[in-house]
C-alpha cells in the first residue's frame, strides 16, 4: 500500500530523512520506534506532503502511484490519514462541523454527493460511540483547549469517521492516562483490518502491549537501522536504542 | 505560480476593478465658494440647501485635518480632486439633477450595474430588495418605486427628496451629524452630490430591503454622498449599503456623511458590505480613502439602531458608526467585521452615547489583519449622568494572519452613573499555517478552509447580515484571505 523508496527529505537546509525505505501493505501494523530527532514525525509529516519538508531523493508510492507530486488536500483524499503528535487547536470551528467537512471532502474526491448535517449526524454518532466519546466534544471546538489527551482521542475519531486506507499515528500514546490510553488502543484496534495498514510511531512498549505489530523498525539518524518482529520492541525496552546506534 | 496565475489571482482579488467609459460633466478641480454654489446650481436646489453648503464650508475653512486615528498618509491636495461628476445623459448637455427615466441613462452605466451584479431595469431587477444606485455624484434609479409608496415609504435619491420633500429635509439634515462634527462631515457637507434618502411613516414595517449601491467611476473625483434616513413611530426599516470603485494607481477620497434617526418604538437595520478598491496589494498604491462618518440617534423611546459592517476594502478606512441614545429604553448595537490586507490601514469602531435611562448597547467587533496591513478598533463608550440603569457590552476579537501586521484595540470608557454595567472583552488569535495544514490533512482545500476559520470567527457578526448578503460577505472574506497565509 505504501512504499518509502530511498527517501532523502530535508527541513530549510538540515537533511533529515537519509534514504528510508520502508513498505507497508494493507492489514499489517508497523511500528516505528527511535532515538529523538531521528526523522519519526518528519516521515509522517513527509508522506502527509508538507510544504515545510523538500523530499529531494528517493519516491513515495502509495497504491503503486507516485505521491510525491500531490498536494496534502489530495493525498488524504486518496485515504492517507496522520494522526499528529500535537492536534492544532482551531477556535471557532465546531468539531462536528470539521469532520463533516473532512468527510464530505472525501466524498466529492470521490464523486460522491455532499452529506447534510441531517444525514452525517447518524453516520458520526456511531462513530463517536466507538470511540467512546462524549457528545459534547463534538459541541467544542475543534481541538480548542482540549487537554493533551482529549485531542489524542478526537485523533483517534476522526481516523475512525474519515475511515483512510492507511493510517499513520505519530505519539498517539504519549501524554495519555492509563484509561486513555485503553480506549486509544480500543479504537485502533477497531479500525485494524485486513484492508486497513497502521504505521504507530512511539516510543513505549505499553502501547504495543496492546495494539500487537506485525513489524518493528527503529529508525536512527534518518534510515531504517533494524526491522523485526515485536520481540525486538521488547529488547528496544530492555537496552535502549545505543546498541544499534553505536 | 506561472505569471498566468498570478494575473488571474490579481483580477479575482478585486474584480470589480474596471473603469465604465462615460462622458462625465465635471466643475474641475479644487474648491472654493463658487464650486460649492455650482454644485448647488447643477443640482437645482433650494436656497435652503446652499445656505447649509455655505455654511458648512464656512467651517471647513477654519477646521484641520484629524491626526489622532492611527492611519498614515501622505497629505491630501484638497486642490486636485474635483468634487463633482455626473455621467452626462444621453441627448443633453447640461449637468443633470437627476434621471426622468432609466431610457435617459447611458446604457454603458446600466451595464456596469448589472456587471456589479445590481440588474437595475424591471424584468431583471433583484426581488426583495429595493436599490438606489449612485454612480460618481449621481443618482442613477430607484427600483421598486410602486411597492414602496403603496406602503407609504418615501426611498429615494437625496437630489429627488430635495425638491419632492424639502421639509423632511430641511428639519433633519445635520441634525444628527452636524457640519462643524469633524473635518470631513464639513467637507461633505459643503459639497456632497448624491445619495439616498428614507422615511418610513409612522407603524409602518418597510415591505422591503432597501439598499444603496455606491460606485465610485471617474478616478479622477472624490465621493462624498449623503444618505438621511428617518424611522418615524413605530417603524422599522433593513437598509444596505454596498460599493465599489475601479482599480487606479491614485488615490479616490470618498467622504461620506449617513445620518439615521428613530423616533418613538422605531428601529433601523443598517448593513454595510465596502468593497472599494483598496490599493496595490503589494506596493499599497492607489485605493480609495474612505473619511466617513456615520450616526444614527434613537430620539424616541425604545427606539433601536443596529449597525452590521463587513469592510474588506479602502486602502484608508477611518470610520465610526455610531448611536446616541437619547430616549429611555433605546438600544444600539454595532457589529463589525473589518478585514485589512496588503497596505490597507483601518481606524474603526463606534461610538456608543447613552443618555436616556436604561439605555443599552452591544459591540462586537471582528478585526482581521493580514499582510502588512494596520487593524485598529477605537471604541468610546460613554454613560452619562442621567443615563440611569444603563448597559453596555462590547467584545473585541483581533486575528492575526501572517507576521506583518499588526491589530491595536483602543477602548474608551467612560462612565458617569453608579448604577450602570459595562463589560469589555477582548481576545487575539492567529490563523496560522499550523491550522491550514491540518485541514488539508484531513482532505479539505485551503479555500475551505480559511472559510471554515474566517466564518467561524466572525460567526457572531456575519449571524445579523441580511441572509443573501451574508453568504457573498463570507465568499469576499475567504477571496481576499488566501495567498495572505504564511
């Protein structure tokens, strides 16, 4: 589904992803675990199409078709979904009114007719309740003093409405209570199936305690450094990331 | 973004830019005695009036330029901007009081109106809405003229209500914005050609919106219209203004004077959407100076004056829609939403005067800067002595687009009972690359999302719009928005 080819991407002039390469195919978990300022959150802002990020080497491919050229609106569209480390507050933007709008975005890229507010409402309540939410976050708005952990879960939300193909989940754990974190993990379990791919960037077992990968990968200083299955989360737990790096 | 684009981006930024070829009958330039008595004598009016214009410039005379708004420009040559300019009629050569019928009117002119959107002539005319278009310093028709005097609503231009009803005139004009006010409302009235003139008789309820479309043609003249509308027992009244003006590398100085008055139970809805054009976006040259001063008085008991604005252009806007609120009871309202980008600079607010008892008031004011654009709100709210049980809100919201320009919020209050409420709230947000990114993550265009942002922070004024203005105040927004992010 995805395919990271030899990515080289850069911030103003500080390289930092130094040739990833990595595939992701429908129904696996990947996580994605490293050191700080290894390029995590710069491989998730790289496949969302960032302005910021110049990926000048290397291809992204997603569904077998270069991305590298689309912009954010339209790789979303296509069923890209990240799930930010740090939620942008939006006042004044009702919450349910943004995730109308975000699905009714999908619908048109899809040739499919606008749904009224009348006709989502049942489509997002469904959805609200498994994501074990309360109706009044979708009377907030959107993000706007949220706690840390409440826009983690209005994340997990809105991936659960806007159903993506892929989904990449970047510290959806950190900053979470125990409780939190169980109904983060509920609801990516939910939305895990065999036509689904989840890329979970963390740094904590706890998570993967509950979520299972298929595939570990610890990304050092830009590139994949070593890949295996979920034990080698645990040895990363046990020893820390100096013994790959050094 | 290929040359192309940027052009095309440039043209839907003020579309309304281009210019109308007509023959224009102008008096020259500059001012002094004679230009005020041939602005008279052109307009065929009653001696009444040239006493008041006399008077008037009189006062100009002897009064100086405001300096206290936070607005920079350099100093206007009052000499080199002709204070007249009517679109000459089709087979005359006269300069015009006024049109007998639309047959006598420049077709060019009636097609700029219908390029503006404002189809004047009967099969296309807009229903529910009555317009009066001004063109330069004439009147050009008032549609639905039928409808209204079956109701008894007199709506129609100043020039017409001057020889058809010199008494409302002649008791009303300057009784709300007298000349000797401030520099510009001398000036205006000194000189003002055109505009619109209202009353709603007593218990009557306006069967329709009226509007005025202003439109400022010849870059060459100033503006500087009149509008008067009173709100006799019982009445109400929903008036719009809108206006444009072509694209010009000089600067147009428009100066307008509105005054509103309500008698006893009386309200009128005055709603402004300003479009003019308002200078290079990158260089700040050209654009229109808008020095307009606006007041309505509730004289009568419960009476209620409720101004709306969406300002979105005027490379100067100094502009303070005010009420005096004389009678016990009455209400005044202000809601505002003035959007600055480019050079644009905006000095506005209101002025809320209580002095009847139980008087109260409401401000919501909506600044949004962009670009290196200057956004200051200048509020005065002022209780006097005899204004017992008065209330005043007023909530003040600045955003921030981008990191050149700057929001000031200069509120004063002043307050002389001890058994009177005032709140002030104020507030500062940004629209930020962070929020655009996060929107077009989630699949939605930046279109709609500066949409989604801009209408949610002006939600509270763009609520109390005349429903079909509301939606082209939104679009208007969100247009001069994008490209200013980042």
């Amino acid at each position: 589904m995805l395919t990271l080819d030899n990515v080289h991407a850069q911030v103003e002039d500080h390289p930092i992803l130094k040739g990833l390469s990595l595939t992701v195919n429908a129904g696996e978990v990947h996580a994605i675990m490293g050191p700080n300022g290894a390029g995590k959150s710069t491989f998730a802002k790289v496949v969302a199409g960032h302005d910021d990020y110049e990926v000048n080497d290397g291809d992204i491919q997603f569904n077998g078709e270069s991305i590298n050229e689309l912009d954010i609106e339209d790789r979303a569209n296509k069923g890209i979904f990240i799930g930010f480390q740090y939620p942008t507050e939006v006042p004044g933007v009702n919450n349910a009114e943004f995730l109308r709008l975000a699905y009714n975005a999908k619908r048109q890229a899809n040739n499919q007719e606008a749904l009224n507010d009348e006709e989502f409402r049942p489509i997002l309540l469904e959805k609200l309740k498994a994501a074990q939410m309360d109706h009044i976050f979708l009377e907030r708005d959107l993000n706007s003093g949220f706690s840390g952990g409440q826009k983690k879960r209005n994340e997990i939300l809105q991936m659960l409405v806007l159903e993506p193909q892929l989904a990449i989940l970047d510290e959806t754990d950190s900053g979470l209570d125990i409780d939190a974190l169980r109904i983060v993990a509920d609801g990516i379990n939910q939305y895990r199936s065999e036509n689904h791919a989840i890329v979970l960037i963390t740094h904590y077992q706890r998570l993967l305690d509950l979520v299972k990968p298929d595939f570990v990968h610890v990304l050092a200083d830009g590139k994949i450094a070593k890949s295996g299955g979920p034990e080698l989360a645990l040895e990363l737990e046990a020893n820390g990331y100096d013994w790959l790096t050094k | 973004m290929s040359e192309n684009e940027l052009e095309e981006l440039n043209k839907e930024a003020y579309k309304y830019g281009f210019t109308t070829a007509v023959d224009a009958i102008t008096l020259g330039r500059g001012l002094n005695e004679d230009v005020v008595r041939a602005i008279a004598a052109a307009r065929k009016e009653p001696q009444f009036m040239l006493d008041f214009r006399l008077r008037a410039y009189e006062i100009f005379k002897g009064m100086k330029e405001p300096e206290w708004a936070a607005v920079h420009y350099p100093p206007i040559d009052y000499e080199n901007v002709q204070y007249y300019s009517a679109p000459q009629k089709k087979e005359e050569s006269d300069a015009a009081p006024s049109y007998d019928s639309l047959d006598d009117v420049d077709p060019e002119i009636l097609r700029t109106f219908e390029k503006l959107g404002i189809p004047l002539d009967e099969q296309k005319r807009l229903s529910g809405v009555a317009v009066d278009a001004v063109f330069d310093s004439v009147s050009i028709t008032t549609t639905h003229q039928q409808k209204l005097s079956d109701a008894g609503v007199i709506f129609c231009s100043f020039g017409e209500a001057l020889h058809e009803f010199p008494h409302l005139i002649e008791r009303y004009l300057g009784s709300v914005v007298p000349a000797s006010d401030n520099y510009f409302a001398a000036l205006n009235g000194a000189v003002f050609s055109d505009g619109s003139f209202v009353y709603i008789p007593p218990f009557t309820r306006c069967p329709l919106e009226l509007s005025t479309y202003f439109r400022i043609n010849n870059v060459e003249a100033g503006q500087f219209e009149r509008t008067l509308i009173i709100a006799d027992k019982g009445s109400y009244v929903s008036y719009l203004e809108g206006c444009t003006a072509p694209q010009s590398s000089k600067h147009q100085l428009h100066a307008a004077v509105v005054e509103l008055v309500t008698l006893d139970d009386a309200e009128i809805k005055y709603s402004t959407v300003q479009n003019w054009y308002a200078g290079d976006k990158e260089t700040g040259e050209g654009g229109v100076y808008n020095f307009v001063t606006k007041r309505g008085a509730c004289r009568g008991k419960r009476s209620k004056i409720s101004w709306t604005q969406v300002e979105t252009g005027s490379a100067i806007t100094w502009k303070y829609p005010s009420c005096i609120l004389l009678g016990d009871d009455s209400v005044g309202e202000f809601y505002s939403v003035a959007l600055t980008n480019g050079h644009m600079q905006a000095d506005t607010g209101t002025k809320m005067i209580h002095i009847g008892k139980n008087t109260k008031s409401t401000i919501i004011s909506k600044g949004i800067s962009a670009d290196h654009s200057s956004n200051v709100y200048r509020g005065h709210v002022n209780i006097n002595p005899k204004a017992h049980n008065s209330q005043n809100y007023t909530q003040c919201d600045s955003m921030l687009v981008g990191k050149q320009c700057t929001a000031h919020t200069y509120p004063y209050i002043d307050i002389r009972t001890n058994d009177s409420t005032v709140e002030h709230e104020a507030s500062t947000t940004k629209l930020s690359e962070d929020q655009l990114f996060y929107f077009k993550s989630r699949g939605v265009s930046e279109e709609e999302a500066i949409q989604a942002v801009v209408t949610g922070f002006c939600r509270d004024v763009l609520d109390v719009l005349p429903l079909e203005f509301a939606a082209e105040a939104q679009k208007l927004l969100t247009l001069k928005l994008e490209n200013s992010v980042g």
